[in-house]
C-alpha cells in the first residue's frame, strides 16, 4: 500500500489516498478514482497538461518507475528535466521530481504530489 498526498491551490486541503501497490496504476488514475481534479487533457502522455512535482516521502527508499519516452519527450520541452536530472535518471536510477501524472505508475512508497490546477503548469 502507498499513501498518496495530493497538494494543490485548488483543494481545499491536502488529500490523502491511499494506493494499492502492484495494481500499475498512474497517479492520474488513482486521482480521478478519488476526486482528485489533476488537469488532463489526451491521458497519453502527449499534452503535457497533467504536470505534477512527485516528491517521495519514504527517505532513500525511492522507487519511482522511469520516464517513458513520451514523457521524456514532453518534459524536455517544457523545460522541466534538466541535464542533470537526465544523467540522475540514468545513472543513478533516479526518478525526476517533475512527471506527467498519466505516465507515472504508482509503487508502494508515500508520495506528495503538488499541482498547481492549472494544465500544464507545476
């Protein structure tokens, strides 16, 4: 199980959803199934409208799943993943903070996710 914390200007407080591990199920899934308004548009990882900042709460114990290469793609263009987050990803196995929600799969580690509820916007 994972806990979920959503933070975001447009809720009226922090949320916290819990996730079951193992269901391969992305963090806008697991927002939409309990109200969660995350901005979204295609839901393919190609818009770039669901933009999360993924912080892992569980210390060193970080597991988050790997860019795909669309959301490689669609970060880069925004300008969100840096040289130096792409060598961390690579090197050291590292997630990046900023994700598109419709790609990153949730593990069994806490996470906070903070939106700002505008699409495409952290």
């Amino acid at each position: 199980m994972a806990n979920i914390y959503f933070s975001s200007p447009v809720l009226p407080k922090n949320r916290k959803v819990t996730a079951v591990a193992g269901s391969r199920d992305t963090i806008l899934k697991v927002a939409k199934q309990n109200g969660v308004p995350i901005p979204h548009d295609c839901e393919d990882g190609e818009c770039g409208a669901c933009v999360v900042k993924v912080i892992h709460l569980d210390g060193d114990r970080i597991k988050g799943m790997m860019l795909t290469p669309k959301e490689h793609a669609v970060l880069s263009s925004l300008g969100l993943l840096t040289e130096q987050d792409e060598e961390t990803a690579y090197v050291a196995d590292l997630p990046p903070v900023y994700r598109l929600a419709c790609q990153c799969v949730v593990t069994d580690e806490d996470l906070l996710v903070q939106f700002s509820g505008n699409p495409g916007n952290r």
